[in-house]
C-alpha cells in the first residue's frame, strides 16, 4: 500500500515470537522482529509498552534497535497507538506547543503501521528520551527518569494520602546509578521538610526553576490532568546539577481525558498541582516568574491564532488514512470534528486562565 504524507511501517514477526509478545501484554521483554522502512529492513526487539493502554485493542509499541540508528536519531523509538483520542493528533499538538514556549520535549511523526501483512492503522512515533535525546539538545549525559504512575507527585505521601511503599514509587530509572536514585530521594525530602522562609533560596540550588515553569505552564495550557504526577521524564543536568522536567504521554489533552471523554476547559487551575509546585508557587519571585511567562504564552502561543496552523497541518496529513485504519474508520466523522473542537477548548481554556492571572498576585 502506497502512502505520500506520512511513511508506512512494516513490522514482521516470527508466529512462535508473536506468540509469546500475545501470551503477556504485561511483559517488558522485547522479542526479535524487523522493522521495514523504505524497503530497508531493520532488526529490532519489539515490546509493548503503556499502562491501562496496553489492555486496549490497538497495542502501543517500544522499538528497541540495540544499537544506535542514524535514520530514527537513536536507539530506541516508541510507536503510540493513540487508541483513546478520535483526533489523534493530541499527543503530537501537546509536543509542538511546548516546543513552541521554548520548554524541551521529544520529537514526534505520524506513521502507518502494517504487522505482519495486517494493517494497524495510524501511529504517533516518539522519541525516547534517553542519552541520544539529551546529545541531540547538547546536554550532557545525565541520570534520567520516567514518571510512569501516579506516585511521582514529589510527595511523602501518594495522592490518596498513603506513605509512599519508597520516594522512588512511581519513577523508573531510564539511566543512572544507585547514588542517583539517592539523590532523587534526597530532593523530594528536601522538597517536603524545608521551611517556608528557606525554601525558595534552597530550591533554586536544586532545580531549573525557568525549565519547571515552562513546563508548567505547557501542562496547564494543554490541561493534562494527570501531568502534574506522572507522565513526565526527569534529569538531573550533570553540568549544572539542577533538576529539570520533560513532558511525556500527552494525548489525554486539549478538552479530553485519558478515556477521550470532554473535559472541561476549568478543570485543572493556573496553579496546577503536586507538592512541588504549590511549594514553588509559595515562593514570591517564583509565583510573578511564573505569572509572567503563562501571561505571554497566553497573549502569543496559546492562542487560537498561533495554534490553528498546526491543528490544520496535522489534520490534513491524516485525513486521507483515517478511512484505513481498523480502529478508527467508523469515527470519521468524530474525527473531522476534532479541529473544531480542540480550537473552542483553546479560546475558552485562554480566556479563563487569563481571568486567573490575578491568583497569581
């Protein structure tokens, strides 16, 4: 099958290998597969990867390469199904916007993906954030972590109120050593013990503070709700020593939650959440930073203005492969909807936070 605006991806794998990956969607081992692009094969290990996602119909996968490939920049690529957003264009809109404010965040392409002959439908390949994606944004190689479950709040306690089971509940170690994941323990203690009078004088010394609040404001503008507590990556600068944030998984966004169901344009505050942030927020200099950077995001990128282009690029690049999908074709009409829809949760979520500017006082 022949396609011009996106690339098409073939996946072969073995039937005994196929089914073992079937036999435990829970298991992170890859399995052997090829990889054809361009008539090129590639031999990769092949996993799924998620977690609710990974119960539903259209699986998302992790792309292990074992070494590095200069035509994907790296070792490792992610192929997110998307399954849950009709526009599924969500995730990729949410990295182009945080780009756009200046915040780091991984690149992203649509795809079609083809397994074993069978068609898949339409991808969202992401960049891993690992020691390539740090030497490509001239960082310096630096411990890094996922924050895959909702533990990952910068808090003593879980979000229901619980002692954590550890401070490292919720975080998986992409790179780094024992002594890293102590360090980490130490800066949420640090976090949560420091009194109110040290507390901005003391953080600074720990955290990329302009980092963090470009990246706060792209989780409020983009309102993911569960962003403030996992869905995100963290490294600490091995130059600098101070912490810095990397948003991951945003499709649950722009007026939709993870189950793509509306959510509505109020539902996460200026201030967003987690223990972190309203420690941050506390802090006087902090809270005008942050007050002053959401003030011009929102008079020059979170505007319909600046964002319909990319809507409308995206959009149309899918169009025409929404009709092969097996997932999505009979929400074709859902789906040409969307641009729309995501357009108004823009203007409403815009003119709200900017009526709440002044919380920020």
């Amino acid at each position: 099958m022949e396609h011009t605006a996106i690339p098409t991806y073939g996946i072969t794998i073995e039937p005994k290998d196929l089914k073992v990956l079937i036999a435990d969607v829970w298991k992170d081992d890859p399995v052997p597969a090829k990889l054809i692009v361009d008539n090129i094969p590639h031999e990769i290990g092949i996993s799924y990867r998620g977690d609710h996602t990974r119960n539903f119909q259209k699986k998302s996968y992790s792309i292990d390469f074992r070494s590095y490939k200069e035509e994907f920049a790296g070792r490792e690529i992610h192929l997110n199904a998307e399954y849950r957003d009709p526009s599924l264009i969500r995730n990729k809109l949410s990295f182009d916007f945080f780009q756009s404010i200046g915040s780091t965040a991984p690149n992203s392409k649509h795809v079609f993906l083809e397994l074993n002959g069978e068609i898949k439908g339409i991808y969202l390949e992401l960049e891993s954030v690992d020691e390539f994606f740090l030497q490509r944004r001239e960082l310096p190689s630096s411990p890094i972590f996922y924050a895959t479950i909702y533990h990952a709040n910068f808090s003593l306690l879980t979000p229901k109120g619980n002692p954590k089971p550890s401070l490292m509940s919720g975080y998986f170690q992409k790179m780094g050593t024992d002594k890293d994941k102590q360090d980490l323990e130490k800066f949420i203690v640090k976090i949560n013990t420091t009194n109110r009078e040290q507390f901005g004088e003391a953080i600074i010394k720990d955290l990329d503070i302009e980092n963090y609040l470009l990246w706060l404001c792209g989780a409020v503008c983009t309102q993911n709700y569960d962003g403030f507590i996992h869905n995100y990556s963290i490294i600490r600068n091995e130059e600098s020593k101070l912490y810095q944030v990397i948003p991951w998984d945003y499709d649950a966004t722009w007026g939709r939650n993870w189950n793509g169901k509306i959510m509505e344009y109020y539902a996460v505050p200026i201030e967003g959440y987690n223990t972190l942030t309203a420690r941050l927020l506390d802090v006087t200099e902090i809270r005008q930073q942050y007050r002053r950077i959401m003030e011009e995001i929102l008079e020059t990128k979170f505007t319909v203005k600046a964002i319909e282009p990319m809507v409308a690029n995206l959009h149309t690049q899918l169009k025409s492969y929404i009709s092969l999908d097996p997932f999505k074709k009979k929400s074709i009409a859902l789906f040409n909807s969307e641009p729309e829809f995501i357009l108004r949760f823009i203007e409403k979520r815009n003119s709200y936070l900017r009526k709440h500017l002044k919380d920020l006082s």
